[in-house]
C-alpha cells in the first residue's frame, strides 16, 4: 500500500463467493455466466436443482487466455474449479471438491506430488459450528496448508501468473463476527474470542510475507476480495414471509426448518417462492413455465412488480422499515444465461440473510437456520496492487471487481478480448 494502489473493490452481483471469483477472473458478469449463486434451480422445476462447478463456466478464465499466449499459471483453490479443467500450469482446485480422494489437480500426478506436504489434502473447514475450539484449529492448519502449497508451487514449477483463495478468511468471518464486531446484536465485551479474527490477520500477514520473499524484484502484487462482510442482524424467512403475504399456500403447515423440497406446498395456489441465502432467490408459478403455474405470461410483469413492491415494505422484526433492494435480472444483465430468478433480493442492503427453510412461527430467525453464522456479504471488499517499478503509495476512487481481468491482462501486454466487460485499473 505505501508504495502501491488501494481502494474499496465492488463486488459482483450478487455479492456472493460464486459466482465473484468468476466475474473476476472472467471479466463477465453473472448474468452472461449464468451463475447467480451456489445452487440453481434445474429446467424451471419447484424443487430439483442443480450445483456449479468449473463446467459450468464456458467462458475463458485469465488462465485461459495466459495459456493461449504461451504464459503458464498457477491455480489454487479458486472457487469453481473442481472438476479441474486442463490448464497451462499447474491448478489444485477449490471448496467445492468432495474430498483429496477425488481427482483434484492439473495435471493428474500434481495430487501425488503434493504428498510431500500432507497425505490428507484438505479444502475447507466446518465453520458453521459451535465447536469453536476445533474450528480456531482447523483454520489454521488449513490455511497453513495452503499457504505450503503455495510456497511449494511457485519455488518449484515454471510459471508467468498465479492465482489462489485463502478460503480460511472468508470462514473466520462467518464464525467469529459477533465476538469481534462491538456493533454485531450478540457482542459480548470481553469474550474469549475477541481477538480471533485479529490474531488471524497477523497470521495471515505472517504468510503473505513469507510468499513475497520468495518472488523475484519483477513480480507485480494484487491482493484483492470476492465480496465485503459485515454483521449478520437477523435472518428473514423468505418463504414464510411469502405465505404472510398470501403468495404461498401449504397443503400441510410444515416442522420448523423444513426444506423446500420436503414441505408440502400447493403449486395450485402458490404465487411465489423463493430459496435462501446471503440473498433470496424468488421464483414465480407462472403459466406455461412451471408445471403449475397460475400466472398468466401477460401479467408476469405486473407480478414481478406487485411483488416487488411487497418485499420492499416488509419491515424488519422490530416494525422498522427495512432498505431491501429488489432487482430484476434481466434489467441488471444485459444477458441472462442460465437459470436465473425471476427476483434477486437483498433484505436491509444485505444486512438481513435470507433463510429458505421454513415451518416458524415467525418469518424472523436471529440466527442462520441452517448453523451459527455471524456474518452476511456486503458490497465492498478491498484491492491492493503494487507494481515493483514503481512507487506510488495512492487510494483510488472504489473499482469494481469486474475491471480485475482486463487489468491482469494488461500487465502481461495482452489486449481484452472484446466481449469482456471491465476496465484497466491505471496504476498512477
């Protein structure tokens, strides 16, 4: 920072872990991806779904165009990678991966290989628990893990670009917020977790330095977030704000914390519905689309915005409004790819998660219905970037983390392809 660029670094839309690492190392947004969170709903069904992985993704990573041009990569623990894909380099894939039994690394032998550092490769952590003890030690001994990966990777193989996820940050966030954030709804002064997440930045720093002293004086530096975090106040069940609203209709009420594809709805009656997460996922029943649908295509706008205007007076569990922003898809993306929602909602401006499960008395939960979470998403991470040569020590006006593709292409001399979004990041 002191002889480099920094600033706050705009997330993707959704702000959420994927589809962000896509958008930043594609240079196209969610709705040209086709990759709008985790899960998607499959073939406009109530209930089946299907998950993404790195063959999801047909657009060309930064990795994929180094390659074209000769340039080799290291690629580690970017989120969706697994199953690897072919790459000019070397790739150890990310959190979504089953387990170290599965094929996770370019090229095949690269998994024996990394014998040398653990028999046990291990790609992320349990971190919605109350066992905290265990967690503190997992995170750090994953993310040691990865940091010796690292340190093995670029020392011992040929390479013109690398790339990796310390995926410990985000967990330690989602788990120890509340006893770090003296302005989290659960913050207790003096707790015995207070410097967690302190401690884990040192440690952090701890690692990162130990990496920049193996690079050579040529090596320009980025150290940049898929998404922001900040205090979790509350969590508001989408589905049974929905059934308040008189949108959904349950044949049968179901148990709290029911799932969507175990609870008996009637489709006959149902308007909307919607999936949970660090934001809702809303779904119409649309005529001709889904397989009991009751609205009529003619009216799917007047719909779309009646419903809008419904999620946008729900007030939070106190009676406070809320600065929920509702967004429709095909108005945010100029393509939409995929199985998109028919309504991306961000309840309080993230601040509020979203639960999809149901079956409670209220539509409001204080915590995360499906394990401890502390923390939700927010708009703004960060991004440092220092070039060797040159000594600078600015903070730029906010950038977005689409402009990160085209910027890392530009440092190779390379010139973005023309469908990719995004701007050069000026180091001035």
């Amino acid at each position: 920072m002191e002889t480099g660029v920094h600033g706050k670094l705009r997330s993707s839309d959704p702000p959420i872990t994927v589809p962000a690492w896509m958008v930043m190392s594609t240079g196209k947004d969610a709705g040209e991806l086709g990759v709008y969170g985790f899960r998607h709903r499959d073939a406009n069904s109530y209930t089946d779904f299907w998950v993404a992985n790195s063959q999801t993704i047909k657009e060309p990573k930064i990795w994929d165009i180094l390659g074209e041009n000769g340039l080799k990569s290291i690629i580690l623990g970017i989120p969706p990678t697994f199953p690897p894909n072919p790459v000019n380099g070397n790739l150890v894939t990310g959190f979504i991966t089953p387990d170290s039994l599965s094929n996770f690394t370019y090229p095949p032998q690269l998994k024996e290989e990394l014998g040398q550092i653990t028999d046990n490769y291990v790609f992320d952590v349990n971190f919605r628990t109350e066992q905290k003890e265990r967690l503190l030690i997992d995170l750090y001994k994953i993310t040691k893990l990865h940091f010796e990966t690292i340190k093995y990777l670029i020392t011992k193989k040929e390479w013109n670009y690398c790339q990796f996820v310390i995926i410990g940050l985000d967990r330690v966030h989602h788990a120890f917020w509340k006893y770090y954030d003296k302005s989290h709804q659960k913050y207790v002064a003096g707790n015995i977790y207070e410097s967690v997440i302190k401690n884990y930045y040192k440690f952090l720093d701890k690692q990162v330095g130990e990496v920049l002293g193996l690079l050579n004086n040529d090596t320009i530096i980025m150290i940049v977030s898929d998404h922001g975090a900040k205090a979790m106040k509350g969590c508001l069940c989408v589905n049974m704000a929905l059934e308040k609203l008189g949108l959904l209709k349950f044949e049968q009420q179901p148990s709290p914390g029911t799932k969507l594809e175990d609870a008996k709805i009637d489709w006959s009656k149902t308007y909307a519905w919607g999936w949970g997460g660090y934001y809702a996922r809303i779904f119409l029943n649309v005529k001709g689309r889904e397989s009991q649908g009751i609205i009529n295509s003619d009216e799917y706008e007047e719909w779309r915005n009646k419903l809008s205007d419904m999620l946008k007076s729900i007030p939070d569990d106190k009676g406070e409004p809320m600065n929920t922003k509702v967004i429709k898809p095909n108005e945010l993306f100029e393509s939409l790819n995929g199985d998109a929602p028919d309504l991306m909602v961000y309840f309080d401006d993230l601040n509020w998660r979203s639960a999809g499960t149901m079956g409670y008395e209220s539509m409001y939960l204080d915590e995360n219905d499906t394990g401890p979470d502390d923390a939700v998403h927010d708009y703004f991470g960060i991004f440092i970037i220092q070039d060797p040569h040159k000594s600078i020590g600015k903070q730029l006006d906010d950038e977005n983390i689409i402009n990160i593709a085209p910027t890392i292409l530009n440092f190779f001399g390379i010139d973005k392809p023309k469908d990719m979004k995004g701007k050069i990041i000026e180091l001035k």
